[in-house]
C-alpha cells in the first residue's frame, strides 16, 4: 500500500457456498481517482463492492481503507466510507429536507436547515425541499441520494450503477457531482455497465469476469493495448475501436443471467 492509496484490495475472495463469487482480486484506488469496477452481470462486482462496504465477509484477502485495516479495524474504515447503491430505500414519506436531516443525524454532522437548504439549492433541488421523497423523479432521486452518501465528507465513495435509468442530462449532472468529488481529492469507487460512463469519467478501470480481475489500465490505456487484438477487431462494429469492443472481446458476446 502507498501513502497515495485511499482503497487497497489485496487477494480478495468470496463465496457463497461452494460457489467462489470472488477469487483473488487485487486493485487499488488513489487519492483523487475515480475508479470503474466492469464486468458482465455476475461477474464478481457487487460481492466486491459488499465486501469493501463491510457487508460480506471475505473468506481470504485484505481490504484497507484510508488506512484503516477493515477486518481488525471495520469500524474505522466504515467511517471513511460513502454508499449509493443502485436503488434507493429511503423513507418516500418524508420530505426532501427530513431525509436530509435525519442522514446528517445519523452521520452526527452539525447541519442547519440553511445549511441543507444551500445544499439542496447547490443540486437544483431547493425547491422540491418540502416535496416527499417519493415524489422526486429517478434523476432528482440520485441527485440527493449522492448528497447522503456524501454528507460525512468520507475518503471513499462507492457507487453501485449510479445513473443506471438516468436521462442523457441527469447522467451528465450526476458525473459532474461525481467529478467534485474526485475534485476534493477524495477517491470514487463505482460499478457500470456503461462503456461510456467508464470512458468519459473513470481515471482507471478495472475488468472483472468469472471472479477474477482480468485487466486494470486508462481507458483509452485499454483500447491502445488491445486495439490491434483479432479478436477487438471482429467484434467492432464502428468502425473505430471503443472500450466496448475491447470488453465483449475480453468477456465474450455471450448473455450473462
């Protein structure tokens, strides 16, 4: 681990089972870096992602948190972390600026509702403070779910498919609030099935099939190495090589379940 590193995963394993969901994955994520988790459904990424949240525990390897070793010290590393997972569950009954304000409570972060206000005002959603959770569209939805995962000022963001359902112009909004956050010198993890998220917002990527990481590099670092590959080659249908061809190349055309 580097002084550099606000994530170190070394060795991961998980099972479920006898099935070996996750099987000796290593990456890292750096101070100021938004890091791309892909792979095809099943492939390993959200069993990582749960582990790295303290949610599942690991039969083999080591997860390091902003310093903090998560098995002898989870809840150290726990309080470095933000989540936002695909969908959300908060209480659709309360309104916009209850949610906030029950959130900062737990997260024991001395917000007033001006404070709030001004966030919710930062996110074009001042005026909606006083609308039920519930009644918020999907993009406005994600808006302040990022807000609540972000509320603790944490080291390590994970983003579970952010703006899967989004609209071309909530996606674009919620890579910009992301981008800040990478921005503050904090460090971004986040799970996507979009190539182009992965290309227009990801530092670095890493590839994960069957369990195991199979190649870490830039994206364009990624399309350069393998662009030439007969295999990229015969599975581009643009007439350029995108970050797409070089995955299905990696993983295979097959339909993952």
């Amino acid at each position: 681990m580097t002084a550099d590193n606000i994530l170190t995963v070394d060795g991961l394993s998980v099972s479920y089972g006898k099935f070996n969901a996750v099987q000796n994955v290593s990456f890292s994520v750096r101070k100021g870096e938004i890091f791309g988790l892909l792979g095809p459904n099943g492939a390993g990424k959200t069993s990582t992602l749960s582990a790295v949240e303290g949610l599942l525990k690991p039969q083999a390897g080591t997860i390091v948190v902003d310093g903090n070793d998560a098995a002898s010290k989870p809840l150290h590393a726990r309080a470095s972390l933000g989540v936002q997972l695909q969908s959300t569950s908060f209480q659709t009954e309360l309104f916009v600026i209850e949610v906030l304000q029950l959130y900062a409570g737990i997260y024991g972060v001395p917000a007033s509702k001006s404070d709030l206000m001004a966030t919710l005002r930062e996110i074009n959603l001042e005026d909606s403070a006083m609308k039920k959770f519930g009644e918020l569209s999907g993009g406005q939805q994600q808006r302040v779910s990022l807000v609540i995962a972000t509320i603790h000022n944490p080291r390590l963001v994970l983003l579970d498919e952010p703006t899967t359902g989004l609209d071309p112009q909530s996606r674009r909004q919620l890579w910009e609030r992301i981008e800040a956050i990478r921005e503050r010198g904090h460090a971004v993890l986040l799970t996507t099935h979009s190539m182009e998220e992965a290309e227009s917002v990801c530092d670095r990527i890493a590839i994960i099939d069957h369990g195991r990481v199979i190649a870490i590099d830039t994206p364009q670092g990624m399309i350069d190495k393998h662009k030439s590959d007969p295999e990229v080659i015969a599975v581009s249908r643009r007439g350029r090589i995108t970050l797409e061809d070089v995955f299905i190349a990696l993983t295979g055309k097959a339909i993952r379940s």
